[in-house]
C-alpha cells in the first residue's frame, strides 16, 4: 500500500468530507481514508496495482473537489492525529459556524 495526501481546498464543511470519503472509498484499492475540512485535506492509502495518484485525483475532480497544485490554496499544517495532539484548527478559525455557505448554494454537489 502506498500513501498519498491531498489539498482539496473546496471541501470546508462537514458534509463535503463525507462526500469526499465516499466518493475515495468507492474507488478499488483505496483504503484509509481521512478527511479533514478544517486542513482542507484528505490522506489515504492505496494499491498501486488497481489505482493511481492521476485516478484518484481525476475521480475527486469529477465529483467537484479538484485537488490544489498550487501552494496559494494549501493549508501546510497538518491533522495531528498519529500523535494525539490538539487540533490547532480549533484556534485559527475561532469559532464554528453552522449557517450554510453561500458557496454551496451555488453547487450541484
């Protein structure tokens, strides 16, 4: 199993991980998926033998969540989950919202 990460900088909310994770875990060989709208990122494993960086990428696209290229979109802290530390989202963004985005009202996701 090989690893990959991700900076998708359209998912911001909880329901675009969810979306996302079932859109990756649907895909053959993919496995492990986490998914983190605070980071805007996804890490996964995968077999290389039934998938690819290029596919897994061009299948996020398709469902509406291109995958960043450029630095300008990407958050480069990462989700401490392997150590057990804090979040340090929860202190860079302040305070949670639960108002809908006026983003997704403009998208067919």
């Amino acid at each position: 199993m090989e690893k990959l990460q991700l900076n998708v900088p359209d998912m911001w909310a909880d329901h675009h991980v969810l979306k996302v994770r079932a859109v990756l875990t649907a895909m053959p060989g993919v496995q492990d998926v986490i998914a983190s709208s605070a980071f805007r990122m996804v890490s996964l494993s995968y077999d290389p033998a039934l998938t690819d960086p290029t596919a897994i990428t061009a299948r996020l696209t398709e469902a509406g969540y291109p995958v960043a290229t450029d630095s300008a979109e990407i958050i480069a802290d990462r989700v401490p989950v392997a150590t057990g530390g804090r979040d340090p989202a929860w202190f860079r963004l302040g305070m949670r919202q639960s108002k809908t985005d006026e983003r997704d009202l403009k998208t067919k996701r």
